[in-house]
C-alpha cells in the first residue's frame, strides 16, 4: 500500500514540476556531487519512495551530500501532506484556504481593511473604506490563491469603483485589500514589500499552544514575500524576536545571506518590532478556532502592532527547516503519535 501510494505521489510531482527549474538544481547538485545526471535522477526516483518526500525537497533539503540517517531526518513533501491531513482534516480547512472565509472567521485579529469583489461591484462601505484608503494602494487577488502568485498591486487613482470591478472580474479576482505600511524599521530592512512574520502554531492533545518556530519573511525587489517568488526567510528566537540566524533562498544556488542584498541592512540580530505582542496574537488566534491543529500564521506588523494576514494549514516545509538547516520530522512525529494514541 505504501509503494501504490508514493508511486502515486511519485507522478503527482512529475505532473506540478517546474521543468526549467529542476533542470538548474539537477545540474548544480551534479556539479557540487561531481557525479552524473543519471546517478542523481536515480537517487531522486529512489528518496521519493524511500524518505516520503517530493522531487523538488531532493534538492532544497540537498539530499545529495546527506547520508541515510541524516535524510530520515527531513520532513518532505508526502509525509507532510500526510500530517497535515491528520491535524487539519479537509472539512475543516476551507477557512484557511480561502482568505475571504479566513477574513471573517479570524476577524477579531484581522486589522486591515478588505472587501469581496461583490462588495465593489455593489459600491458597499466596505469597498469604499479599502478604495479610499490612505496610502492610496489596493492589493487585488484570488482569495483561494497560494504563494502570493497572481497578486496585483493597483493604485487607487487609475481606477473607479465600476473600473476597479470590471477589472477584478477580467483577472479573476475576488478580494481587495488596502496596502498594508509596515513598521517603519521592518520597512528599513525592505521597502519594496510587506516583510512578514510567519509563527507556527501546533495545539497538544491538551488544547496547549507549541510554537515550532518563527521566521521573518524578506522582500528582494518584490511586491509579496514567499520564498516561492525567490524571497529570503530568516529564523527568529522564540522568547526574544531577535533573528538568530542568516536569510536563506529556496534556489539552492544562492548562498545565505548575513544582509539584505538591496538596502545592506544587517539582518542578522534584527528584532522584530511588537514580537510579544506577534507570539501572543498567534497564541489567541490558535485557540480561537481548535478544529485545526497545526496551523502557520502569517502576521503583518505596522507602527500600531500586529494583525494576521494567513493561516495556513499546509504550512511550508521547506520554509521551517531550511532557515536552520535542520530536520525535523522527530518534532511533529511526537504531536502524530499523541493524536493517534489518544483517539
């Protein structure tokens, strides 16, 4: 049952790849072995059986310079929709996977203003409160969108409420959002985008809160800041908010980086504004809605505090163990084993 299944995996992950990219991580990892292509695809073929994970993890987790023991270790793809699946089951999970049922269910955390596509098609408060907002910006996208691909940032003033309607439509688009201004010394380190904090929630069999770990989120000359869309991510401390390590890319072929690349800000030892405030809001928000158990929130922080943008319920594998260069599967394998137990 375990081969049918990875097998089916297996093809799932042929069907979604990124050819070009692949193409660049297999030639780098072949040079960096000193091995061949075939070699390489063979020990692909053979980790997406063996380890559960995806053929894309093969390359970010750098399975090619790690021995059996150390590649136990990761958590990949397959295993990880498998947890998820436990700890987030698909009936309840549509409040996390669609922004606007996100927006109202979480709403008492959400602090900036949003509208629906039908609330400016229909001239409500709502859509004029997001229209009219002071920094004049709206963000328009698909509410069911993921990693920030297909976001638009529009200005107000090239638009009318009917305009901005008809546009919404022709994309696609059924959310609007005013622009968020970050904190004023997140904005230092970036001001291309809005730099996130992703804090990842895990509830016990208790109903406590475990914090996995926490990461700053880097704009490089972007609008969003998903690593997907070649952004950095750096690891936080827990207790004190401080960044305890460097920013590092999901492209294998960047090196980590100790400074931002465009403003030169140090990063490294960067405290992140509000962060008892930040942990406490995930903390709340965790407890606010117990169906879902293992949860990443994505939270903005502007001159007043934070407020929450995400909760994702298939919270990035990639971004929670590449910026510590770490593992983790002994961790959420704990959490798995006393959710079974006590069932």
């Amino acid at each position: 049952m375990k081969f049918l299944w990875r097998t089916k995996y297996l093809i799932y992950y042929l069907w979604k790849l990124n050819k070009p990219l692949f193409l660049k991580f297999l030639r780098f990892s072949k040079n960096e072995k000193q091995t061949t292509t075939f070699k390489i695809l063979i020990d692909v073929v053979k980790s997406v059986y063996r380890y559960n994970i995806g053929i894309m993890d093969y390359f970010h987790f750098r399975f090619y310079e790690k021995n059996h023991q150390q590649r136990l270790q990761w958590v990949g793809t397959g295993y990880k929709y498998e947890y998820d699946l436990l700890m987030n089951p698909p009936q309840f999970r549509n409040i996390l996977a669609d922004k606007i049922l996100f927006y109202q269910t979480y709403k008492p955390f959400v602090h900036h203003q949003y509208c629906t596509y039908n609330d400016i098609r229909t001239k409500t408060p709502e859509a004029q409160k997001v229209f009219e907002n002071p920094t004049g910006k709206i963000i328009v996208k698909d509410s069911k969108g993921q990693c920030g691909w297909g976001v638009e940032l529009l200005s107000a003033k090239d638009f009318t409420m009917e305009t901005l309607a008809a546009y919404m439509k022709k994309k696609g688009f059924n959310l609007a959002e005013e622009f968020i201004v970050q904190h004023p010394r997140l904005m230092s380190l970036s001001d291309s985008g809005l730099n996130t904090v992703r804090i990842i929630t895990q509830l016990t069999r208790n109903n406590a809160v475990d914090i996995l770990g926490a990461y700053l989120r880097l704009t490089i000359n972007n609008h969003v800041d998903n690593m997907a869309s070649g952004n950095m991510a750096a690891p936080v401390n827990i207790k004190t908010g401080q960044v305890c390590g460097p920013a590092v890319f999901s492209d294998i072929t960047r090196k980590p980086q100790t400074h931002h690349p465009i403003s030169g800000v140090s990063i490294l030892k960067f405290t992140v504004p509000f962060w008892k405030e930040s942990t406490d809001l995930a903390v709340q928000a965790a407890l606010y809605d117990t169906r879902n158990r293992s949860i990443g929130w994505d939270i903005a922080i502007t001159a007043n505090g934070p407020g929450l943008l995400e909760g994702n319920h298939n919270w990035c594998k990639i971004l929670w163990q590449l910026p510590v260069n770490q593992g983790m599967k002994h961790i959420l394998e704990q959490y798995k084993t006393e959710l079974l137990e006590n069932r």
